[in-house]
C-alpha cells in the first residue's frame, strides 16, 4: 500500500530456490513503496507462524507446507510442477500476487461493491462445491448400478418425435382441391400458401415451424404423423 514498503525476504532451501526476480518491475508499475520525500516506513515483523518459511511479504508469510499443498492442488487439475525452475517461477508468481493484493487492499478497492459481490459470488459457489464433496465423500457407484438404473428410465428419457410443418388453410374444398392440383403440378408450397392461405401463417409461407400438436385437432396431427419428409397431404 501507499506509505509501506512491497518488501519481501526469500529464504533458500535445499530445492535450490533462490532470489526472485520482476517484483521491482511490479513495484514501480503500481507505485508500491513510500513516494519520493516521503519517509520510509519499517516492515512489520511477520506473524509467528507455524512451518518452514519460504518467503515474507511484508507481514504476510509462504511456508514450505503451504507451498506443497498448493502445487499438490495444481497437479489434481493437470498442471505439473515439478522441476526447481517450475517451483522457483510459482514461488515467484505467489510472491507477485500477494504485493499486488497487498496493494490493492491498501487502496480500499476490496471495499468496492463490485468486488464485494463477486467475492460473495465465489465464496457461495465454493461453500456449496465442499458442501457436495462432504456429502458425495466415501460414495462409490458401480458402473451395473449406473447401467440398470438407465435402462428402467430409458423409456422416459425418449425425445417426443417433433414435426416441421407448412400448411395452407382454405375456406373451401374445392379451393383446397385447386391448391393440390397446383402442388401435384409443381408449385411452390410456400408460394402458394402466400397467395392462397387465409391464416396468419401465410406470411410465412405457411410455415409453423416444429408445432406443438395441442395447437391443431386430432386429423391434422394424425395426418401429419402419415407424412415423410418433403410429402403433402
């Protein structure tokens, strides 16, 4: 924060890792430390802690046993970290993003709704994630039990067969006889619907799209279900 000092103090261990690097780079480019004439304020002494140090960032500390569960949780999702350059570079980025958390609290922008909300966001999507782990912790189906289970709702699970469907409405039989002549002959249905149908569909070239069947009376959906793709009736 403005007025403190990003300071932090890596200590090496026997993985080989050493002195970061970048963290001035990220100090001058968010400002963090004390302002030209003003005084330098000292680091606060970090909390005890329990665990082997890795590094200090002002107050705030990376034990060993921290790091490891973290690398431990990255390699659950596939993301290997193995060699001591990976571990130096993931050292280096925790140690990159605590100065800019540090920062960012500094400048109140945690008391900014935004921000409140999606924390709130998350902290409910992963209350309720651990929520499900609890519950679900020790359960073990068998991939039998899967397959019966399927096979007795099968018959449920069944898309109802759907129909795309144009249609032309008539006042009269003999007209409805004038338009399947037209149609044997080749017209366009949709053309004809256009000219000779007297519902609202016929500015769609009669077109209903996949219609409900609820929308019709029993003859026309059972007259509908006799039809192949591309026929009329």
């Amino acid at each position: 924060m403005r007025g403190k000092a990003g300071v932090f103090t890596v200590f090496c261990l026997v993985i080989g890792l050493s002195a970061l690097t970048g963290c001035d780079e990220i100090k001058k480019m968010l400002q963090i430390g004390p302002k030209p004439g003003e005084p330098k304020v000292g680091v606060p002494a970090p909390v005890e802690v329990k665990g082997t140090v890795l590094a200090t960032i002002n107050n705030e500390v990376i034990t060993l046993e921290s790091f490891d569960e973290k690398i431990k949780n990255l390699q659950a999702l596939d993301v290997k970290i193995e060699t001591v350059d990976d571990k130096k570079a993931y050292l280096n980025d925790l140690v990159l993003q605590e100065l800019v958390y540090q920062e960012a609290k500094g400048r109140g922008i945690d008391k900014k709704k935004e921000v409140r909300d999606a924390v709130d966001e998350f902290k409910k999507g992963a209350m309720a994630r651990e929520l499900i782990m609890d519950e679900t912790r020790g359960i073990n189906v068998e991939p039998a039990e899967v397959e019966a289970t399927y096979n007795q709702q099968k018959a449920n699970l069944v898309m109802p067969a759907q129909a795309s469907v144009r249609e032309i409405v008539v006042p009269t039989e003999a007209a409805a006889k004038e338009v399947m002549i037209a149609l044997l002959g080749g017209a366009d249905f949709a053309t004809l619907a256009k000219e000779k149908s007297r519902v609202a569909s016929a500015a769609k070239g009669g077109d209903l799209g996949f219609y409900d069947p609820k929308t019709k009376n029993a003859k026309f959906n059972s007259t509908v279900q006799t039809l192949e793709p591309g026929q009329f009736s």
